[in-house]
C-alpha cells in the first residue's frame, strides 16, 4: 500500500494504514515527500499536546492518565512517544508503550514509538509529519511524549497547539537548569509524583517561572499538582489542558511552524537545485582554485552568480 | 551503519511468564546493533502483541518464553497476525523451548526457534539476513 491508495485509507482511519504512513514519513525521500504533499491539505482540527520533561518525571504514565480521560470522554487518541537513538549506533530502545498497553487494543487509540533516526531534516519534520499523519486519521486528541533534553525538546514545543511540561520534586536544578530553555515554552506546567516529599520547593520555582511570563493579555501557565500513578489531580489537569486550548484554537504555533517549514523546504530545494549543480561546475572548481591559490582575488568569487 | 531503514523489533512476553532477564539482555544487544526495539511489557495477551506489533509497523516480533505456555499462545498470535494482514512480519521465538516443538512452531509460521545458549552475535546475524530478504535488499 503506497501513495492514493495508502491516503485515501489513511482518511478512512485504518490502523494499518495510519501505521504505515509513519513509517514512510520515518524512511524520508520521495515517497515522504509525496505523502506530506497530500498531508498539507489536511485541514487543522485535532488538539495537539506536547508533553516533555526529564527522565523519570512520569510521561508515559501521565500520557497513559490522559488517554483514560479522553476515553471516558469519547475523543479519539493518537499518540506518538518520542525517544531518542544511540548517536554510536542508531540502536534505541522504546519502552514508552508499556505503560499505555492497557489502550492497545482500544479502537479509538493508536500508539506509536518514533525513534531519532538523525536523517536529513532531523526529527523534527518526521514528529511533524507523524502528527499530520494522526490528524489525518482524524484523531480528536494527538499527544506527543518526548524527552526534555536537548535541542530537539525546544523543536517539539514549536510543533504542537498546547506544551505540557512535567517535572517531579527534588527537580529543582532541572528547573533551574530549564529556565532559559524549555520552560520558557511551557503552557501548563505540571508537578507529578506530588505524593512525594519537596513539593513546595519546585512548586514555588515554577510559580516564579509563571510570574515571570505573566502579562496582559497574554496566557500565564498555570502550575497543576498531580499524581499519575493513582490519577490524583488529573481532572484539574484536563481543565487547564481544555483551558488552554480555547485561547489555541488559532492553532498559531503550529501555523508559525510551518511558516518556517515552508522557508526550509524552499531552502532545501534552491540547495539541490542551484547550489549543488554550482559546486560541482568546472568553472567554479577552476576558480576556487585561482582563490585559494591567491592568483585570483575573493571577490571573484561573485563573478559566478 | 547502512544506508537502509534501521530494523524494528517489537520484543514481548505472554502469559504469566515473569523470566524478565532474558529479554531486558537481547534488547540492549539488539540496540547495540542498531535496531530500534520496542517493548510491549510483560505478561502480555497475544492480542495486545499483535495490536501493537500492527501499530509499530515493525520487521520483526520476538516472543521470549522461559516457562513454557508457547504452544497455546504461540498459535493464537500468528493467527491474530494473519487476521490483521501482518503475514510479511518475521516471528522469532527465544527462550527455553523442547526440542520437540520446535517442528510443530515451524509448522505454524514461527520464521525461527533460538534456545538457550543461542549467541547474541547469531541472533542478529538472523534477523538482519531474514530481514534484508523480505525487504528485498542486499545485505551490506
């Protein structure tokens, strides 16, 4: 199954067919591009959230706590848990799913692992496609699971409508590590495990954080106190979640996001098509050659455009 | 690493079968080898596995099974898998196994039967030959 045949499927919601689909989004290349070609079109209309945090904080179980309610709810759930891949080997493990598999054999729920892969437009276009993908499939709810480190977890919040950011007491070097970084992109900032000691110490940090960014007009974070394991706090959490996503019912991230997509793929094609050609003419390698040999001077350079 | 798609593995227990060391060993080598590997959880139902394994879109699902129970639920996933069109799905099954069954596993579609004092480097080897035969490449 591939091309027509694999959307057309992909809109009647067949799980094999949304399975796929990702995968041809994973392996990159024309058949991704031309799946994506056909993606695009796909109106907005799922809420899509992101959940991020550092190992340990509880995703999975919280993610596996918010597929219940949405259940309970009648929405329909895809989710796409995010790990990362060994730079040595490409090899990684994806655990994410255990705490989920009570939904698997739910109808209205498709759980999926991405893996980093590290190809050409990183993780990022393939996390974006593989929610396009699910939004296709007309999924009410998306949720994107991904750990909070690196470069990527900024990516991941630029992508999604609502940024849930999770942290655990005793995380408060985290926090403070983050400040400048992720939490910054945080919607709604939630404190799991609170049945733990030190709640009031991270509590207090992430009350800051919310102050900081607190302005007229503008959304300011809520901080909500959960406890996943036994689902303490989580209706509280889908109100701020729910909240949150009135005042993102413009879907403008996501809007900005593939503003910048658009600039990328544009860049991506001027590349293959004028630069490469350029650099691989004789005419440039003669007289790059004169320049670095200084017969020529650098400004000749500019005599090839 | 070769220019192909990394080989996804599903790697699941069924039944009762709390054996965990087994399995938490091969995942870590088969990631060492550069497989994206995905864990069902223990103590699965071959429903569940056969969900997942559709969902994951993987190449390959390994059963671990160290306290038998393999001939009641094997037969059960290969016919879930069937149902859901998964037929190119490799089926590899690990563990300790009587010699005896093994026939009979083949019988049903089980692609390969590894038992105990199997070698990492071995399984591998198998999974990436099988693999690369189904996908119809050339193995680097």
């Amino acid at each position: 199954m591939n091309g027509p045949e694999l959307f057309a499927a992909l809109l009647e919601q067949k799980p094999v067919a949304i399975a796929k689909a990702i995968s041809t989004a994973e392996r990159g290349g024309p058949d991704s591009e031309a799946l994506f070609n056909q993606l695009f079109g796909v109106p907005f209309h799922s809420q899509v959230i992101g959940i991020t945090g550092p190992p340990g904080a509880g995703k999975s179980t919280l993610v596996d706590r918010l597929l219940e309610q949405a259940r309970a709810a009648g929405r329909r759930v895809g989710v796409l848990a995010v790990d990362p891949s060994s730079p040595l080997t490409g090899g990684s493990i994806l655990g994410d799913r255990v705490r989920m598999q009570r939904h698997a054999l739910d109808p209205g729920v498709f759980i999926r692992s991405l893996s980093n892969r590290g190809h050409l437009g990183g993780l990022s276009e393939v996390t974006y496609q593989g929610i396009r993908v699910l939004e296709a499939a007309r999924f009410d709810l998306v949720l994107v699971e991904s750990i909070g480190i690196g470069q990527n977890e900024i990516e991941i919040t630029r992508m999604v409508d609502t940024t849930l950011l999770v942290t655990i007491p005793g995380m408060g070097d985290y926090v403070q590590a983050m400040k400048a970084g992720v939490m910054e992109f945080g919607d709604v900032l939630v404190i799991n495990k609170c049945d733990l000691p030190g709640v009031g110490q991270v509590e207090k940090l992430l009350q800051e954080i919310a102050h900081d960014r607190a302005a007229p007009g503008e959304w300011t974070p809520p901080v909500v106190k959960i406890t996943a394991s036994n689902g303490d706090g989580i209706a509280s959490l889908v109100e701020a979640l729910d909240a949150h996503a009135r005042v993102a019912a413009d879907h403008a991230v996501r809007r900005r996001y593939e503003r910048r997509l658009l600039d990328e793929m544009l860049q991506r094609a001027i590349l293959n098509r004028y630069f490469q050609p350029l650099v691989q003419s004789e005419d440039y390698q003669a007289l790059a050659r004169q320049v670095l040999e200084r017969q020529r001077p650098l400004q000749d350079l500019w005599s090839l455009l | 690493m070769s220019m192909s798609a990394p080989i996804r593995i599903l790697l699941a227990k069924m039944g009762l079968d709390t054996h965990t060391i087994g399995v938490t060993v091969l995942a870590k080598g088969l990631r060492d080898a550069g497989f994206e590997v995905i864990f069902s959880g223990f103590k699965q139902t071959p429903e569940v596995v056969a969900a997942s394994a559709l969902q994951e879109d993987v190449d390959v699902v390994g059963v671990s099974s160290l306290s038998g129970g393999h001939m009641r639920y094997m037969p059960h996933l290969l016919e879930l898998m069937r149902e859901q069109g998964l037929d190119d799905t490799l089926v590899i099954l690990g563990g300790v196994i009587p010699e005896e069954d093994i026939e009979a596993l083949a019988d049903i579609g089980v692609d390969r039967v590894f038992t105990m004092g199997a070698s990492m480097d071995d399984i591998v080897a198998y999974i990436r030959r099988a693999v690369a035969e189904k996908r119809g490449e050339a193995l680097a």
